[in-house]
C-alpha cells in the first residue's frame, strides 16, 4: 500500500511566495487552496485534474476549510483581517465576515453551524455564525495558534499552540477553555484526529509527530520527522498519516496503528502544505517552485 503519482495541475502563476492550506469538497472532488502569494483562493476540479476558478480578494489568504453540510467554503484573508464565505459549488463570494487582526486557523462545528476562527496577532479564539457574521463568542489563547479541528464526540475544539507548547481544548459551545495538553516536542503545528481509535496526531516543528490519547491527553508514541511539518491529514481507511515537510520538500507516510514511517515521497523545496481527498483517496502537494498541485494515489 504505496502512495503513488497521480498527475498534477497547473496553478496561476505568482512572482514570490506559495501556497497555504487546501481543502476538498468530497461530494464533488473540488479543492479549494489558499495562494497567499497572489491573495487569492484557487478552486480546482481534482477529478478532471484542471483549474477552474480564481478568487480574488483574499489577501494574505492562509486558511481554507470546507463545511460540506452547509454547501460552503471559508477562506481566511489574514491580510484583510476577515474570513470569506464561498459557495462550495462553484467559489462565488457571498459573504464577508470580520474576525480580528489577522485571522489563520479554521475548524467548523457542522452540529452548531459555527466556525472556529483562530488569530494570529490578538491569540484569541472566534465563534463565528457564518449566517449572520456575528462573533458569538470570543476567547483568548496561550499563545500562537496553529492548526485548529473539532472533536465532534467530545463536543469541543483542539487548537494547537506553539509555544507554550500545547493543545488547547474549547468548549464548542462557547469555546470556554476546558483543557491544556502539554506536548514534549516544540511548536505544535499540523493536527488530526483518529476518532476510532481515540487519538490526536501533533506534528511539531521539533521534528516529531506525537500521539496523544483524547480521552486523557496523555502522549501514547511518537514518530520522528524529517524537518519542520506543516499540513498532516489522517487517511481513516488506508491507516495513514500524511505529514508534508517544505524542506527538503517530502511528504513522509506514518502507519497510525504501528505509528511507524512507511514511505517518503520527494516533492518540492517549500512544498509545505497540502489538501486530501478521502473518497477518491487523493492527496493534494502545493509545488510553490513549479506553480503545480502534485496529485498522488493511495495505492
């Protein structure tokens, strides 16, 4: 069971800069990818392997996320200190929403139609009613988020910290802060969740990935990395985690039941963000050098 090449897709072309996080509408296959490069988000059909859309007006756009109950798309513009609402079905805008300085991490609660909006500069935590673009709650943080995601069974959110470094847990109701993980490796970055087997995967510049037990917090294993992660996305039916590292430029393969490397995969020097594909199991690398999205298969 091997990660494969699968194509790629050419991208708009930028004079400096990259990429930022992607995400997949599943029904249909589009990504949708943060180009902070050109403030922008990029919407491309993945299983007909072609760009379709551009969308301007994103300034410094870091964040993308999908709510595919509610049929949109989120894009934050930390240049522009709001987060754009797309339709998922073709990327037009049909709302703007204010959010904080410089707004970065996402995580949507599809139960409650909330978004989580996490800001780099203030370090505090957003509850957005995307409907209204009302803030509905408002926290501070310990201190620079990174990757942000719901815990649906455990009805709150996990937003990584980078130093102190740690995993913060808000309550989704009103994001009242309801536990702090420590984690041994410095600056937690990429986060997923395995809900069937109880476990948070941590990603940390420190050069390790962390398994931590959701129930407890308590680290059960590590895998050691090669470099500084960013993006990690956890492939329920393959039993792997994806772990994209910019430099050298890999994606490194982790088996989550062994919590072993399986596979490294070369990319691009500053390849450090992805976007994956569950139902056609198809993992998305952003190429800043190349202007490309790299299309790879679990085998």
């Amino acid at each position: 069971m091997a990660l494969v090449a699968h194509g790629a897709i050419v991208l708009p072309a930028h004079a400096a800069g990259g990429f930022d996080h992607g995400d997949v509408v599943r029904a249909t296959g589009m990504v949708f990818v943060a180009h902070p490069a050109n403030g922008t988000v990029e919407v491309l059909d993945g299983p007909a392997g072609r760009h379709l859309a551009t969308v301007p007006g994103c300034p410094e756009a870091s964040g993308v996320l999908c709510a595919e109950d509610a049929g949109l798309v989120f894009a934050a513009a930390r240049g522009g200190g709001r987060v754009l609402v797309l339709r998922a079905v073709d990327g037009t805008v049909v709302r703007e929403a204010a959010v904080g300085p410089r707004p970065n991490g996402l995580a949507w609660d599809a139960g409650r139609a909330r978004l989580l909006v996490a800001d780099v500069e203030d370090l505090r935590a957003r509850l957005l009613d995307p409907a209204s673009g009302v803030a509905v709650a408002n926290r501070p943080l310990p201190g620079r988020p990174r990757w942000c995601v719901v815990d649906t069974a455990g009805d709150r959110f996990l937003v990584n910290v980078r130093d102190p470094a740690c995993v913060t847990l808000l309550d989704a109701r009103d994001l009242a802060e309801v536990g702090r993980w420590p984690v041994s490796s410095p600056g937690p970055h990429g986060l997923d969740l395995d809900p069937a087997t109880g476990r948070a995967f941590v990603a940390c510049d420190g050069g390790l990935l962390v398994a931590l037990d959701l129930r407890t917090g308590r680290e059960v294993g590590s895998v050691p990395l090669a470099g500084e992660p960013d993006a990690v996305w956890f492939h329920p039916a393959a039993r792997r985690l994806y772990v994209a590292i910019g430099r050298p430029g890999l994606v490194q393969v982790i088996d989550t039941d062994a919590l072993a490397l399986t596979q490294e995969v070369a990319t691009e020097e500053g390849a450090h963000t992805t976007a994956f594909d569950p139902v056609r199991s198809l993992l998305y690398v952003f190429l800043p050098q190349s202007g490309q999205a790299a299309m790879y298969r679990q085998g």
